[in-house]
C-alpha cells in the first residue's frame, strides 16, 4: 500500500475495505480506528479503479479524519448535561418557591389555630390572595372576631 509520502503505516487497517471494493468491483465504505481512541478513526472509502473491460486494477483509498466530528460530539454532550443540570436545578428552585408560598399561610394559619386554643382570641391570620388559602384566612379571622363577639356578650353583665 502506498501514501503520497511512499509506504502506509497500519496499512493492514485498511485491507478488509480493499478486499471488499476488489472483489464486488464497487466502492466499499468504513470506520477504521487507527488507534484506541475513537478521535483517531477516519472514515475510509475505497474506490475500484477498474480497466475497459472492467477488471479492477487498483483501489483508490479515501479517508476523511472523524476527529472534529468526535470533539463535536462530546462537546454537544457537555452542553446537553449543562441544560439538562440547570433544567433540574430550575425546577428544584421553582418547587421550593411554590412549596414556601402554599405552606407559609397555612402555617401561620396553624399557629393561629393554637394562639385561640390557648386563649388568645384576637390572633388573626393575614389574608393574601384569592385563593383556597386566602379564603381559609378569611373565614378563620371572621371566626375569632365573631368569638370576641359571643364572649364580650356573654361577659356583659345583664342590665
């Protein structure tokens, strides 16, 4: 086998391409790896040159480096997990910032709740929002100032 610079190193790489364009008398086309690392694989043709009454004469053996094509891959990977990493941080974010929003009120709803139970009718809940949630506030402060209501009546001497 022979190079523009004379002899071919690892030329018994390329013998299985060249058996298959001799024998078929069309092009045959592969991955060869040159060494271990797949940056270092070329894809490789090999074209029959064949005679007029078409025996093949040689085989014209075009490759092409696939080592851009691989650091293009790895680079589209690295960018792949950066999105996905930052997707899946985004949605932690989100959830947590939703799950402080909805429990806050009814926290602060439940120690409402244990204020009048340990005697402290005027603990009020702030009402935020249009929601379930701020409809439950509403209703609860409604419910102590009805409270203070009834025990102011019924503390009121009789006249």
């Amino acid at each position: 086998m022979l190079g523009a610079n004379g002899g071919v190193a690892g030329a018994a790489r390329y013998q299985s391409l060249i058996d298959a364009a001799r024998h078929s008398g069309q092009p045959a086309s592969g991955i060869l790896y040159i060494t271990d690392r797949r940056e270092d694989s070329v894809s490789a043709t090999a074209i029959p040159l064949k005679s007029d009454d078409g025996t093949v004469l040689a085989v014209l053996i075009v490759t092409i480096s696939r080592g851009g094509m691989v650091e293009a891959q790895q680079h589209i990977r690295a960018i792949a997990y950066g999105v996905a990493a930052g997707g899946i941080l985004f949605a932690i974010v989100c959830s947590l910032w939703i799950a402080a929003r909805v429990s806050r009120p009814i926290e602060q709803l439940a120690r409402a709740a244990e204020e009048v139970a340990g005697g402290n009718w005027e603990a009020r809940v702030p009402e935020r929002g249009r929601d379930e949630v701020g409809v439950l506030a509403r209703s609860f402060n409604h419910m102590t100032a009805q409270l203070v209501g009834q025990r102011e009546r019924l503390c009121r001497p009789s006249e």
